[in-house]
C-alpha cells in the first residue's frame, strides 16, 4: 500500500520539475517547399531566421519514406544536426550574412526509390 503513495508523489516531483523546462516549437521558417522526386532530382530551399534562433524541419511529405538524410556540406555560420527524417538548424547570435548546406536524401516516393539533393539557402531576419 505504500507504493501507491509514493508513486503519486514521484510522478508530482516529476512534474513539478518538468514544468520549469520549457519547449518551443519552430515558427515556419520555410516559406515554400519545393518537393523533391527522389529522381536524383535537386531542389532548393530559403530559410529566414532571426539570429540565435532554431529551425526544426521535417523531410517527409505524405506519399513517402525516406530511408537515410546526409550532410553533403554543412553551415559555414550555424549549427546543423539531422534529426530523424528532418534536421535542426541553429543560427549564429551573431550571422555575418548568409549561410548555406546540401543534404542527401534518399528514399520512396510511393514506389520510385532514389535519391534527392537539397540545397538550403539561409537568411538572416
């Protein structure tokens, strides 16, 4: 009988602890995505973000799967991880200017299989 309460209580401490940490979504910081094909196919994407800001974006569109994202070339001024089918970008609190990088990405686009490269141009608000 005594688990019960102390469960109770663990799960309050743990909550009473989370609620300090804070998570924050990303605006879209993409205007327009120009899907790709998976056809060894290129496209090019802009980002807008405010210095010292994050950008979190998804790959995947509906109609596919993709197996694998690469860095083919990184950020000169930022910080960039691949997370899951997508990737984070972190800028630079102080930018000098525009910023740029290429990922792979391979994949199924319904039942083509291939793969896309992605040129991301970022821009500075």
């Amino acid at each position: 009988m005594r688990a019960r309460p102390l469960l109770l209580l663990s799960t309050a401490v743990a909550a009473s602890f989370m609620s300090g940490l804070t998570a924050h979504a990303s605006p879209v910081c993409i205007k327009e995505r120009t899907p790709f094909a998976f056809s060894e196919d290129s496209v090019r994407w802009t980002i807008s973000i405010a210095p010292g800001a994050d950008c979190i974006q998804g790959l995947r569109l509906s109609y596919m799967q993709i197996f694998n994202v690469s860095v083919v070339s990184g950020p000169s001024w930022g910080q960039l991880a691949v997370v899951g089918s997508g990737f984070r970008y972190s800028a630079g609190t102080e930018t000098p200017g525009t910023d740029k990088f290429t990922l792979l990405i391979s994949g199924s686009n319904r039942h083509h299989r291939g793969t896309s490269t992605l040129e991301v141009e970022v821009n500075p608000q």
